[in-house]
C-alpha cells in the first residue's frame, strides 16, 4: 500500500500521522509516546522486554556491515553530515566504488560474520547509471548470500522498481527526527519528500528501512514526534536504524550538547514497544557508548548492530572488543534477518 498520496491532495506529515485511512491498527499520538518516556526506566525496559520477546529469538543480534560507495561531496545540507560538501569536515569527494571493491568488502563482511550488507551512496538523488551501478552491486552482493541495504537518496519515478528487480531486501532512508524540529536539521529536501521516497519504496515490494538520529539538540518531544511518524507509517518500517548523533567538528551541530545515554535507552525501548516487529538497529555512535550503556539497548530490544570495518578483515580492535561484549552478555548473531527464526551463530 503507498504512503504517498496523489500529487493534487498531498498532506501534510502531520496530517499522515493522524489520517484515519491511512491504516487499520494503532495509530500513536506524540503524546501516547511522551507517556511512555515518562515511565519509570524499570517499567519501560519491562514492556520493551515483553514485546521484543513476543516476535524475536530473545538474545540473537543480527550483525550487518555498512560500506560507503560513495563518499562526499553530497549537495544537501543535512546538518550532522560530515559529508555534505556545504561544511569544512576534511572529507574528501570520491567517485563510486569500482563493483570489484564492493564485492571484496561484502565477502570480508561475510567472513566476519555479517548477514547483512548495506552499501550508503552520497547523493541527494541517484542519476539512472548511478542507479545501473548501483543494481549491479545488489545482484553481486546478493549472489554472495548476504541480505542487502542501499541508502541513496530521493528516489524517482521506477528507480524503486529496478532496485527491487536487481533483488534489493531494504532500502534505508530516514526521517532524522520530527516533522517541528526537522527544519533545524535540515533545509535541502522536505519531510514530505522523505515520505514520500518511503512510498515508493514499499509500492515496489522493498523492506523499508526508516529511523532517525537523537542527540542533534530536539527536545523529548521531539524523539516522541520522530517514533510516532514511524510506528504510524502504514505499515510501520520493517526496519528502524536509531542512531545517536556522532558530533563531527565542522558541521553545525558539533556543538550541541550531549545526550542523556539513559534518554537513548529509553528511545531504543520506545521504538520496540511501539514497531513490535521491526528491527531496532543500534547503529550511529555505538563506539562513544560503554558497554553498560550498550548492554541496556539490547535489552530493550535491540537486535541489530554494525559491526566492523567491511575494509578490514582481521585486527580490527572494534570486531574483538565485539566479539568480547556478546561473550559477556551471553548474545549471540542471527543467522540472517531476525524476523526468520534463524539458527544462532557464533561471531
Ligand atoms: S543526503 Fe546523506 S550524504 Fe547527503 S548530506 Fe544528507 S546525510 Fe549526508
């Protein structure tokens, strides 16, 4: 079904949230989700606990790998991006990956332990032969056996389409934070053009991929109004990326104060109490949180991670110390998406 309405009675995101039609199930209210940041942490964990252990094998992490294809020089203004080419980071603009390098990342990937392998290109919108290229690295990837993820951008008319002929699982593009404090964020592209890039993601039969970034200065209000535009997206993404802003000097939020990491927790545990059956992905910032902090997000439900450099296949410090931290925890990968009841691996 689209989230996307004819071009002659488009609505606001506001009103996609609250449109009666525009699903069957619970629709949250930003303050329903208030609500539940206002309970007690113990409270919190106990029904984000209950739920994860309703749709998901209780201890498993699927383990995924991230690669840059393409790096810099993006015309957007998305201010937590180092790179945009508006802001002095020191991030160099580089030309798309050759296939080649792509498919020796993936299977270094695969090596290490990742079943999943998303592949992040720098464009405010792919051109058709970047997309060509980009459909050639999906069917390569995917022909190693790896679940496979693109975040490119706004997609245009039948892009979505060759994407999921090419055999795309998900495709990531996130909404950041609220509808009222994204225009603090960013100016260069409309909430409305994020829904819809997500319309035309799931009319073409691809997983949607669909979360935000906390920590860039919102409010609490804010992280409620980001949930509540995802778990009422109709239907609610299969995938839910809560990433914690890394504050990169040279963009216009390195300054902002930081978060409470127990607030982070908290919206970890909002997340999986409202979108049950998505997965959470512990993604952005893992490596400034310690592992208290870490071990309190899986328990919430979270139940993916990036993990590693896909570039580095032995010695990397973050695989050991990993590896290391599951051991502790008793955790173990998911053999593949974590919606299957896949058989537990070892990392
Ligand atoms: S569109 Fe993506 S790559 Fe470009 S500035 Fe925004 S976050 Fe960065």
């Amino acid at each position: 079904m689209s989230i996307c309405p004819p071009p002659s009675a488009k609505p606001t995101a506001e009103q996609r949230v609250i449109a009666p039609s525009s699903r069957a199930g619970h629709l949250w209210s930003v303050q329903a989700v208030m609500d539940l940041y206002d309970l007690p942490l113990a409270d919190l964990l106990d029904q984000a606990r209950s739920a994860h252990q309703q749709h998901f094998q209780a201890n498993a992490v699927q383990l995924s790998s991230l690669l840059s294809i393409k790096t810099g020089g993006c015309p957007e203004d998305c201010g937590y991006c180092p790179q945009s080419a508006r802001f002095d980071t020191g991030v160099a603009t580089e030309a798309m990956l050759p296939l080649a390098t792509v498919v020796q990342a993936a299977q270094a990937a695969k090596d290490a332990g990742a079943s999943r392998f998303c592949m992040g290109a720098a464009w405010r919108s792919p051109k058709p032969h970047q997309l060509e290229a980009v459909a050639d690295c999906v069917r390569a990837v995917k022909a190693l056996g790896l679940e496979t993820c693109v975040t490119l951008g706004m997609l245009r008319d039948g892009q979505a389409e060759r994407l999921r002929e090419a055999g795309l699982d998900y495709y990531n593009h996130n909404l950041d934070t609220s509808p009222e404090y994204y225009g603090e964020v960013i100016t260069t592209r409309t909430y409305d053009d994020r829904l819809d890039t997500l319309g035309r993601v799931r009319d073409a039969g691809i997983h949607v991929c669909c979360g935000g970034i906390v920590g860039m200065g919102e409010t609490r209000r804010d992280r409620a109004g980001l949930i509540a535009q995802l778990a009422n997206l109709a239907p609610p993404p299969d995938s839910v990326p809560i990433n914690h802003l890394i504050a990169v000097p040279g963009t216009p939020l390195a300054d902002v104060p930081t978060l409470d990491p127990l607030e982070f927790v908290r919206t970890i545990a909002i997340a999986r109490i409202t979108m049950p059956r998505a997965v959470v992905r512990l993604s952005a910032g893992r490596e400034a949180m310690d592992e208290a902090t870490q071990a309190l997000c899986f328990y919430a439900g979270a139940n993916s991670i990036f993990y590693g450099d896909t570039l580095l296949t032995r010695g990397n410090p973050q695989l050991e110390a990993d590896r290391a931290l599951f051991s502790r925890l008793g955790l173990h990968a998911s053999a593949g998406d974590p919606h299957l009841a896949s058989a537990p691996t070892t990392i």
